[in-house]
C-alpha cells in the first residue's frame, strides 16, 4: 500500500513540475558549461531567450558579462574539481538591464562518483539583504566594482543607472553641484518611460528644489531622507505643478534621497524612487532599504569624485596634447587635406598603472618653398605626458629643418640623430633609472603640386593607402627604414634613411595613418581581438567605398573603419591631388647682363596673362629683376661635371645629398661681373590660387644672404627689398646649384 502511493505522489508531483514551480533559478550545465536545463524562474531571472535554442550553447555567453564571466568560469573549475561555490554576480539580461544575482554552484555527479557537471541555483540579490548580513556586504562591494570599471565621467554616470535601474529603483535622478547651481545629470526611468515636456528637468538643465523637498532636506540634513508610502502622506511641495502631475501619473509610491558627500564635501543629491512603471513583489522603501542605499550612495559619490578629477586630469593633458598639433590646416595649391586625431579611450593600463588619453601621436603640414608641401605623420612610442612632450619637441625640430628644404631622407637623418640626445644619461652605469632616448615611427613626405611628384622617406612606419582611379592599394615603398632613436654610431646592418620619388596622377589621394587605427581591438560581440590583418582589409574595404569622395569624407572613413574602442592614440590624414593641372611658365636664359630686362618682360606678360593687377605686377617684376640681376653678377664661373662624394656606411654607398667636396673653391667670377660663356639660369613662374611664386636656378651653390648696405655702396639692396616686399622669400641647394624663390600675392588686398 505505501508503494502505491509512493507511486502515486511521484505521479502526481514529478521532478519537472517541482522545478518549474519554486522561487529560486535552477541551471544544469555540462562540463563544458554547455546549458542542458534551465527553469521557467531562471529564463525569467537571467533573461535568457528563446528556451527551445538555449540548449548546447555555453551558460557563460548567456548569462555573464564582462569580468564576472571571468568570475563565474573560475568558480566552474573549482566546482569540476568537487568543490562547491557562490559569489554574487552581476548579469546583463537580453533587453540590456542588469540584476544582481547570488548563485551558488555544485558538483553534478555520475553515480560511479564522477563530476558530469554543474548544478547553479540562484536568485536575486535582494535590497532587502539585510537578513543576510554577508549578502549584503557581498553585493555592495559588487556595486563598488561595478562603479570602478571606468573613470570616464559619462561612463560613470552610466553603470550608476544601470546598477540602479530596474533592480533598485523605477527612477534614478543625480543632481551635482556646477559653483553654485544644482544641474540635472541623470534621469533614468525604468520602460523608458520619458517624463512630459515642461514637467521634470532635462539632463544639463538647472534644478531649484523648494523647501521642504525631500531632496532639499537630503543635502541640508546630509542624511538620507525616506518617503516610505506616498499613498499616505501627501507628496512634498514640489519644483513645479507639472512636475507633480508627472509623478501622480506614474502613481509615485516610494522615495529615497540621499546626499552625494566625499572628503566632507556635498556634491550633490541622489533621489530614487519606485512607481508603477513596473510589478515587483517589494513596492515600498523602508528603514533597511534606506540604510542601503545610502551606503550605494556613499561609494557613487566617490566615482563620481574620482570621475570628476580624472575628467579634469584628462582635460588638462588633451589641451597640452592638441595644442601641440597644428591647431589650423594653410591654404595649399593642388592639394586637399583632411586631418584627424583621436584620443585613445581612458583607463588603458601598459604595465603602468591608470592612464590618460595623451599620447604621442602626431601629423603636420608645413608650407615649403615655391608652393611645395611637406607632411608628416608620426607616432612616439609609449603614452603619457612623455610621449606628448617628446612629440611636441618632435614636431618643432622637423618643422625648422624643413624650412632648410632639405630632402626628406637628410630630414630623418637629423630626427634621428636629435632623438638619441634626449637621454643624456644614455650609458651610465650609474643612473639606471633614465629614460631611453625615444623611439618613433615617421614618414616625412614633400609634394609638388605642379609637377605632381611625391619625394618621401620612411623611418619604420606604415605605409600610407594609395587611391588612383578609385582602386587602393599601398604606397609603394622600398625602403621602410628603421625606428627613429634606434640606429646609434657604429651598429651595423642598418641601413640609412632613403628618398624615393612617384608620380601621383590627377585626382589621386593618400591615406597615412599611425598603427593606433589599426592596433588589436577587441571584437563589439565579445569573440576576442581583430588581428592587424583583420584592420587593414576594414580599413581598405572602408575606404575604397568612398574613394571617389571628398577628403573629409575618406578621413572619416579611415577613422570609422575598425570597429570597437581604440586602445592607443591615432592621427589620420587624407590628402587628394587636383585634377587639373595648375598654371606655370618656366624659361632658360644665358647668365648675361642684358637677358635681365628680356626676363623682366617676359614674366611681366606672363603675370597679366594670369589676372595679376597693374601695380602688383610692376611690383613684382622689380622683384624679378632684383633676383634676376643677383643671380646674373654672382653665377659661378663654368666648372667640369661634378662627380658626387660617396661616402661608405657600414658596407652600403651613401651619396652627400648637397654634392659638396670639401675644400672645393668655385672658379672666379670675370672683372666685368658677367657669367663666363655657356652659364644660364632658368627663371620658373607657377600661378596658385591666391598667390604666384617666382623661382631662379643657377649652377651657384652658394646660398644668398642679405647683407647691410652702406649709404656710400653701390650694391648689397637687393634681397633686402625681396624680404621687405615679398610675402616671403629663400633659397635653397638643388641636385646642381641652387634656386632663389619669392612669393607674391595675386592682389594687393590678399597680402
């Protein structure tokens, strides 16, 4: 008789309608940690989706986040060791919510004593946690962790709602001292419900509670304040008449405001409040909760804190980072630039503890001689103010030797060396402590709008995309060169920098970028990192799709093109040639005296041909003959063909860059001043947008100078009227003498 109705109560009550009965998460997975049964209660707590495709897929995917999956697989393996476990957890349901739970885990055992899997019962971590004590403390230090997760003001705000809302409140509002004023910064409501126009404060709006508001009374009293049952008392007096209609709508039931104080200052004021936007089991706030929460209030006002001074550590180094870049791209002829520098995300740690955003990334685009143009992108290895110093002594030094129009690879040559005297402690024994000289990645480019040659040298960076015809592909570059601040005297097998020369046709562009585009990322759908393969074909992809757009469009492209939050500085800049030849006019002379006045005529012609005004053009064909006359007086005397010094490097030929011998003395000029037979110059006009650019050649290699004239002497004025009249004006070494150059506005207005 007993076994029949031992049989009939297991009829009657089988194990699947108890376990689809009781309050409490049941989940059985394998050891794997594949689910192989979750119950009703547990589809509710974690939110998991659909049940009929929950099976097989890994519990930890599907109920844990962030580092509490890394949390839970650890207390997996303890429990596939034969060992039980619990922790308290944070869990992100599938409609983005977040819920506190406490789970506690088992060994599933095989009756021959085996472990086949993990039995997790759960629920939530209620408010109510103090009947348990050690719950309690559990999931506060949860919701301190959770707050620590960034330092990031905006993200700060963020986790405070998503810890607080839905599980603890209907209504998260924080207010924080700005002076004097009280400004609304979170307003979270469960449902997404959005308060009417004109009833509660906006987010940055200014907020006046009267007296008598429980959050007046909150910072006033610095306690928290309870309004156990709004159904019985009569809602304080509230900031304005709508804003106590919105809440009358919502049926407002329970408050709880409590004073955000830190170091014994009073930031601000944290109200929450239940309403019945949403069905829970507990309605009301009382005693315990508002203990509770005010200790949850206590450690939000101390990220806020943190947030806040972090936020203006980061403001302080962002504005020394971004006022070392160019702070205003120039007009240039021929070419369109579009730049882009991105901070990297805050809280990065490399070994070195909590970070800023500063970096050592950087760009420039520097007005060279003629209508030339130099660019450059670079990057500083490491991050913090260092970086950025270096950075920005980096960029002073490049842009003063590219004044001398040098050639790029003699540029990099002069870097390099620069960047191994920044450490004047570099081999002392001594002084371990130092710093090593910096190493940096470069690519110095000069671009010649007319004749649309590209001169660059490479010292280890990437190389840039190249678009022609809407197809991309890379730069091509022979040389990669090395590291700046890495070749020291001596060390052998490490090639000089060198210069290369293309042709970039009408309408081409250039996408140069440092590796912080293109660094590991980690993937939005959690599935670990994209490798720098992975970057590059996006950021081809992306670019490629707007290759026939502008150059801010391609810049955003690049910038947009890998997905997932960067974790080092970048800078991006786009360039695209003209598809239109520009203007120019270029004539070779014999260096003799009366050639002056034939030059002076036929760039006179050349001027007004190009829309040059009257008066402008009679100025600068003064300017003209003032050159003209100087180069005339001053060529060097005829000289056989020059053979270039070549020196040998570490096993490699490396040739002078200027071609100079020393000891070498130019052949004396004739007593009359004129050039000796078979001397010429060549006189080369180019028109840009705004202004034109006169340049003389002569097989000279001395470098003019202005000199300071005497009242009694007959010469020694002319390059001084150049530097007086001209926008600006220089000269520079070329493969066989020299050029003199001066720029002069189109209209007089424009200069």
């Amino acid at each position: 008789m007993t076994e029949q109705i031992d049989r009939g109560y297991e009829a009657y009550l089988p194990a699947q309608t108890i376990l689809a009965q009781i309050s409490a998460a049941v989940v059985v997975t394998d050891r794997q940690g594949n689910l192989l049964y979750a119950n009703p209660f547990a589809v509710a707590l974690f939110g998991f989706p659909d049940r009929g495709k929950l099976l097989g897929r890994p519990v930890l995917s599907l109920a844990f986040s962030g580092g509490d999956a890394g949390k839970a697989a650890e207390l997996a393996k303890q429990v596939l060791r034969g060992r039980g476990g619990d922790g308290t957890f944070a869990v992100i349901r599938g409609d983005g919510s977040r819920v506190f739970v406490r789970a506690q885990a088992m060994p599933l055992r095989h009756p021959s004593g085996s472990v086949d899997g993990i039995v997790i019962l759960a629920r939530e971590a209620s408010r109510r946690s103090s009947r348990r004590e050690r719950d309690r403390v559990a999931l506060l230090e949860r919701i301190g962790e959770q707050l620590a997760g960034s330092l990031e003001f905006g993200s700060t705000l963020r986790h405070v709602a998503e810890i607080l809302v839905p599980q603890f409140a209907d209504h998260c509002i924080i207010d924080l001292f700005q002076g004097d004023k009280l400004i609304r910064r979170v307003q979270t409501n469960a449902g997404g419900w959005i308060p009417p126009a004109g009833s509660w404060a906006r987010i940055g709006d200014p907020i006046r509670y009267p007296e008598g508001h429980f959050c007046q009374q909150a910072m006033t009293r610095l306690e928290a304040v309870l309004l156990e049952n709004l159904d019985e008392v009569e809602l304080p007096r509230a900031p304005s008449q709508p804003s106590l209609e919105a809440a009358e709508e919502i049926g407002l039931r329970s408050v709880v405001a409590a004073p955000l104080i830190v170091r014994g200052e009073l930031l601000g004021v944290m109200s929450l409040a239940l309403s019945g936007l949403t069905r829970r089991h507990e309605q009301y706030y009382d005693a315990d909760d508002r203990d509770f929460l005010s200790a949850v209030a206590g450690r939000v006002a101390v990220a806020i804190d943190n947030a806040l001074l972090f936020e203006e550590e980061r403001r302080t180094a962002l504005a020394f980072q971004t006022s070392l870049l160019p702070q205003q791209l120039p007009t240039l002829d021929g070419l369109e630039v579009a730049c882009r520098y991105v901070p990297a995300k805050p809280l990065v740690t490399h070994g070195q503890g909590i970070q800023t955003q500063v970096g050592g990334d950087w760009y420039d685009i520097i007005p060279l001689s003629a209508g030339r143009v130099g660019i450059v992108i670079g990057d500083v290895e490491g991050r913090g103010a260092r970086a950025a110093a270096v950075m920005g002594q980096l960029r002073a030094a490049l842009r003063a030797f590219a004044q001398d129009d040098k050639p790029p690879a003699e540029i990099l040559r002069k870097l390099d060396e620069w960047c191994r005297t920044l450490s004047p402690a570099k081999g002392r024994a001594d002084d371990p402590g130092a710093p090593d000289p910096p190493m940096v990645s470069c690519t110095y480019l000069v671009y010649d709008a007319w004749s649309r040659t590209l001169s660059f040298a490479n010292a280890g960076h990437d190389a840039p995309l190249l678009i022609v015809g809407g197809e991309v592909g890379e730069l091509e570059m022979e040389h990669k060169g090395v590291l700046l601040g890495v070749r020291g005297k001596g060390v052998p097998a490490l090639p000089t920098y060198r210069e290369e020369t293309r042709y970039l046709p009408a309408g081409s562009g250039l996408v140069l970028y440092t590796d912080g585009l293109t660094d590991r990322r980690h993937r939005p759908d959690g599935l670990g990192t994209y490798s720098e393969d992975d970057a590059r074909l996006m950021l081809h992809q992306a670019v490629h799709r707007v290759a026939h757009g502008d150059v801010e469009l391609i810049a955003q492209a690049a910038q947009e093109a890998v997905p997932g939050d960067i974790d080092d500085d970048m800078a991006i800049v786009a360039i695209r040639t003209s598809p239109v030849d520009l203007a120019s006019w270029d004539c070779t002379f014999p260096a003799e005296p009366i050639k002056v006045s034939e030059a002076r005529r036929l760039a006179e012609a050349t001027f007004r041909s190009w829309g040059m005004e009257g008066e402008q053009v009679e100025l600068t064909c003064l300017l003209v003959s003032e050159v003209v006359t100087n180069v005339v007086l001053h060529t060097a005397a005829s000289r056989p063909p020059r053979q270039a010094l070549t020196l040998e490097v570490a096993g490699t030929a490396a040739q002078h860059p200027s071609g100079l011998i020393a000891g070498w003395e130019p052949v004396p000029f004739s007593d009359d001043g004129a050039a000796e037979e078979g001397k010429t110059f060549t006189l080369r006009l180019r028109r840009g947008g705004e202004a034109v650019w006169v340049e003389v050649f002569d097989h000279d290699l001395r470098l003019p100078r202005i000199r300071s004239a005497g009242e009694t002497d007959e010469g020694g004025r002319g390059l001084y009227l150049v530097d007086q009249l001209a926008t600006r004006w220089g000269s520079r070494p070329t493969r066989d003498g020299k050029a003199v150059w001066f720029e002069m506005p189109l209209r007089p207005e424009v200069g």
